[in-house]
C-alpha cells in the first residue's frame, strides 16, 4: 500500500446479494464477498422484499468483516465507504445505507453514494485495464435494460430503455412459462442449448420515434400465447425450442439496436453489464457483432455482472476522484435515476 493510493469499502444491498468489497484505485479488487439469498427465495419463486431485508441485515456485518479480512485491512486503512443507494427494493438497499453510514461515521471516513447502474457499467473497468471512456454499454439486469453513453467517468447519457420488462425479467417471466422456476435466466439459458432458436419466430419490438428503446412484454406475451395454442391443439410443447427462439428474440433486439448506436454515436467499444450479460448465448452474439463491425467488445466475469460490491467499489472511486462526498443523511432512492451530467 503506498500513500497515494485509494481504497474503497464497498457494500450492495440492493436486491437479494448481502455484499462487501475492497478495491484498490478503481481497478484492483482485493476482496469481493457475496452473500446469495438465492436458495432462500427460490422456495417463493422470486425475491420476497421483507425476506431480503431481514437476511441483508443478519448477513452484513460478517460479508463486510469478510471482505475486510480477505484483503488484510482494517478499517483504518480505508480511504472511504462506498454504498449503492439506489435503484432497488427500498428495504434492502436501507440496510446497506445505514450500515455505510454507520461505519463512516465511526472510523470517519468520506460517504460515497453510489447509483446501482454505474456500478454496473464500472464492473467492465475491473478486468479491462485499458478500457477508458468513451464508449457505449447495455446494461442488462432483472430490474433494467438500459443502453448507455459513457462520455467520460461518472458522465453518462441514457439513450435508450426498455419501455416495460427488463431483458432479466423477461427471462424469469418465460422460465417460470416453461416451468423452470427461479431463477429463470441461468436455467433457461441451460435450455435454450438443447433447443432450435429458428424454431419459433416470435417478434423483435420497435418503438417509433425511440430506435434505442426496446419492449420485452409483447415477447413475453407471445411465447404464453404459444404454449396455449400448442396445448388448445394437442401439440407437444417444445420447451427447449421456446427457450432457443425467446433467447434469439431478445439476442437481435438487443444486438441490433447496439450496432446502431456505435455507428451514430462513432464510438468503437461496446460493453456490455447485469445480470443478463452473464448469459454465454447473448456474450457470444456480441463478440460477433461486434468482431464484425471492428468494434472492441467487453465483458465483465458472470461473477462482477450479477450484483456485487466490487463493481460499487470500482464506481464509487472514481466519484471518489471527482469529489462527491454524501452527508449522514443520505437515504435509500429505490427509484433513483441516472442523470446525463
Ligand atoms: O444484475 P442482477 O444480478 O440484479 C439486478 O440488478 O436485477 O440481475 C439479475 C437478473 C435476473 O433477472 C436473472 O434472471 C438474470 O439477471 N440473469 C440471466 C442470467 N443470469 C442472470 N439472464 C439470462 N441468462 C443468464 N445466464
Ligand atoms: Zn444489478
């Protein structure tokens, strides 16, 4: 450790992962400790808000007194604490504020409030040493689908969003159609490699006037109105073939409007972030696309695009570097938004 370096104690409690990470000047991650409630809510078929908050505030301070020993620190040695204060479930993401709050307030150290996107965009910065803005990134998770402008660090212009389901929920709500259960994208991602993705043509929405929105719903839609008129006429349900040709539907709706945002925006890399990036189907077609049209691709480990602290670790140093400092009265956003600056 020299002097000039910066370390950050990073905490995510946004949703059903109890995290704490330390990370190094923005790049390095010298520990990342995730609790997964996934087993817990897999029991109800999706994540239950009050469980998860009962769990993270249980679970917190062992992630957090973790992630402080795997990388041989105490909390003197931290330079600030980072924490995701929005989006999210209201009473997960308050346990992880309070928390944050607590311990800045006690080893008197900066608060830095981190938005749950930028750390998602910011987990590409991890393992890609040399990816420097600016350049354009699909931030894919169960709560989002966001195509993003990285001008510069902490500077960002939403250009396109879904206007109903995010790509994760779309794939938790066909998975639970097909009877996969929770949760859904991994197991029909596992599916889906048994399956035809020509099989079906189920449809790519546009939105007029908003070539970078997308729309998952009528998919959705579409694969139950499938399976009903397969069961009305006797037809077998081809699970496998649903899985393949819904994942290829979201696959072009998805690729398609990313090829179109490099050529109008002229930048040459593309990334890709959330939970959806980890799928190996949708990281394949980028790589593609992409390799296609000479453009750099990148893609954080499935273990920093599902939801970690080592990516608010990463985020919130730079906002760190920039100055924003966040008083005892920062509170829990769950619907916080992120504004182009
Ligand atoms: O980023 P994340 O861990 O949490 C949110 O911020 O929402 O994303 C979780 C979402 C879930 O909807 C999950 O089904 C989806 O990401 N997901 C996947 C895969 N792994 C996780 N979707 C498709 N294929 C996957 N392999
Ligand atoms: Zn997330």
């Amino acid at each position: 450790m020299t002097n000039s370096d910066v370390n950050i104690l990073a905490i995510e409690s946004s949703c059903d992962e109890t995290a704490a990470a330390l990370v190094r000047n923005g790049r390095e991650v010298l520990s990342n400790v995730i609790y997964s409630q996934i087993d817990l809510h897999t029991l109800y078929g999706g994540v239950v808000p009050e469980i998860a908050s009962r769990k993270h505030i249980e679970k917190i301070n062992q992630v957090i007194e973790k992630a402080l020993k795997d990388a041989d620190f105490s909390l003197e040695d931290v330079d600030a604490v980072a924490v995701t204060y929005g989006p999210g479930l209201v009473g997960a993401l308050l346990v992880g504020v309070a928390e944050a709050k607590a311990i800045a307030f006690a080893a008197k150290k900066p608060l830095v409030g981190v938005h749950h996107i930028e750390g998602h965009i910011c987990a590409n910065y991890i393992e890609n040493k040399e990816l420097e803005p600016p350049f354009l990134c699909l931030v894919a998770s169960g709560g989002h689908t966001h195509f993003v402008l990285i001008k510069d660090y902490c500077s960002y212009e939403v250009i396109g969003r879904t206007r109903d389901d995010a790509a994760g929920e779309a794939f938790d709500k066909v998975a639970r159609a097909i009877e996969l259960g929770y949760p859904g994208g991994p197991k029909l991602e596992k599916l889906a490699r048994e399956g035809n993705p020509k099989a079906i043509a189920f449809p790519r929405a546009n939105i007029d006037g908003a070539k970078y929105d997308c729309s998952f719903s009528g998919l959705k839609s579409a694969v139950l109105n499938h399976i009903n008129s397969c069961k009305m006429k006797g037809e077998e349900v081809n699970r496998a073939d649903i899985a393949a040709s819904f994942q290829d539907a979201v696959i072009d709706s998805l690729t398609s409007r990313a090829m179109m945002a490099v050529e109008e925006f002229g930048v040459n890399r593309f990334a890709i972030a959330g939970g959806v990036a980890s799928n190996g189907a949708i990281r394949e077609a980028f790589e593609k696309v992409c390799k296609e049209k000479g453009i750099e691709f990148y893609k954080p480990s499935p273990i920093f695009c599902t939801d970690n602290a080592a990516m608010i670790g990463v985020a919130g140093y730079y906002e760190y570097i920039k100055g924003t400092r966040h008083g005892w009265d920062l509170n829990a956003v769950p619907n916080l938004k992120l504004v182009s600056r």
